[in-house]
C-alpha cells in the first residue's frame, strides 16, 4: 500500500508541467465565474499530475538483462520484422508489445545499456494503441540502441488512440543505462520492444509490466520463450 501511494504522489516528469500549470491557471481563472467550473479545473490539475507522475525505480544490475521500456499490460508477444526505418534488418525477431492505458505510468525507459545508433521519427494514424494495426500505422518514434557485443534492441514509441505527442529526449550517440529515463507518450499508448536475434522473451501476454523493473529477457539464456498461464 505504501508503495503504491508513493508512486502516485511522486514528482511528475518535467514534460507534465506545463499541463498541470495550464489546468490550475484555468482553475483560478474558472473560479471566478462558477465553483462547479473550478472544481473541474482543479481535477484536471490533479489528473495531469497524477498521469504524469515519474516514481523512481530500482533496475536490475546483471549484465545481460533486458527490461522492460514501460509500465503497462503485454498485449502481443511474437516475432515480427523491425520498422525499416530502425535499420534493424529485414529478419524477424521476438517483439513484446505493451499497452499503457491512461492509468499507467507513461515515462520510457532504456531496456538496456547501449548506445543509440538510430533514432526515426515517424508520421501515422492515432489508432487504439492496443490493436494490432498501430505498430504499423501509428505515429511513431523509435530506437536502434547498441550493445557493448554489437547486438541490437528496438524500442518503438507509438502513440494511441488518446495521445497526440512523443517525446524522445535522447540523441544518436547518447550512452544510455538500463532503466535511464529516456522519454515519454502523452495520454494512452504503446511501447514495443525487439529483440535481438536469437534471444527469446520471457514474459507472456497478459502480464503487468513495470518499466525499468520487470525483466523481459537474458541475453546470455537459452531458454525458450515463455508461455503464461492464467489463474
């Protein structure tokens, strides 16, 4: 319980604040023609904050550990060919599909310690995040990241049905740590993560993810991919 009241009254993630700023200037504002206004701006101001909302979060450190980029439900585990644009080969690869309702927390995390080789801004539709169509057609943003061996893992920002703005706020040749803030999805999304060949995911759809927490993948197992079972 504890724990849970302290991720909903965390700081919130700078890119939130002109938002929570707008809302209760408009509260104030409101205030002066009718209360039940106010009260409404005051909810919005509350609602910002709380989406926006950035708890800290305690990676783990083994080498060779991939984890998961977002909070949110896995929505589609199976192997698919990387946006083109990623430069990540024609191959297809395990690709964990996550889907973060309004509720969750919306900032991204670097699934590993890599460099970004590539970073491809791209253009789309604002489909329900969790169909199966937004992958491709979608406003999307993504990220070739590096390893230390030369392998390679995508992160795909996309945005949903709701959202209407990514934010990326890291560069090509940026270092990054496994678990380092690297960005966010404004109201309801998607985050997609590829792996790299050869390395099989071991979460199952349906599983609760927690950004920068929860491991998706051992890049040193052998272990096939794991199925869930629901109970």
């Amino acid at each position: 319980m504890f724990e849970t009241l302290a991720s909903v009254l965390s700081p919130p993630h700078r890119a939130g604040l002109p938002f929570i700023a707008a809302s209760a200037v408009a509260a104030l504002v409101l205030g002066l023609f009718s209360s039940t206004l106010m009260w409404i701006g005051v909810a919005a101001a509350l609602f910002c904050a709380f989406f926006f909302r950035d708890p800290t979060r305690v990676t783990p450190a083994r080498e060779g550990l991939v984890v998961a980029p977002a909070d949110g439900r896995v929505v589609s585990v199976a192997e698919a060919v990387p946006p083109a644009e990623l430069e990540l080969g024609p191959e297809p690869r395990w690709r964990v599909a996550i889907f973060l309702s309004v509720l969750d927390v919306h900032v991204n995390r670097a699934p590993v310690d890599g460099t970004v080789t590539r970073i491809a801004y791209r253009p789309g539709r604002f489909l329900n995040a969790a169909d199966a169509m937004a992958a491709e057609e979608n406003e999307r943003n993504g990220l070739a990241i590096a390893l230390a061996d030369g392998r390679k893992v995508g992160v795909v920002q996309i945005a949903g049905l709701i959202a209407r703005r990514i934010v990326c706020e890291v560069r090509e040749g940026d270092r990054l740590l496994a678990g380092q803030r690297f960005g966010l999805i404004r109201f309801g999304s998607r985050t997609d993560l590829y792996l790299p060949p050869g390395v099989a995911p071991l979460v199952a759809e349906g599983q609760r993810m927690v950004g920068g927490e929860t491991v998706v993948a051992d890049l040193a197992s052998t272990e096939l991919r794991r199925l869930g079972v629901v109970r």
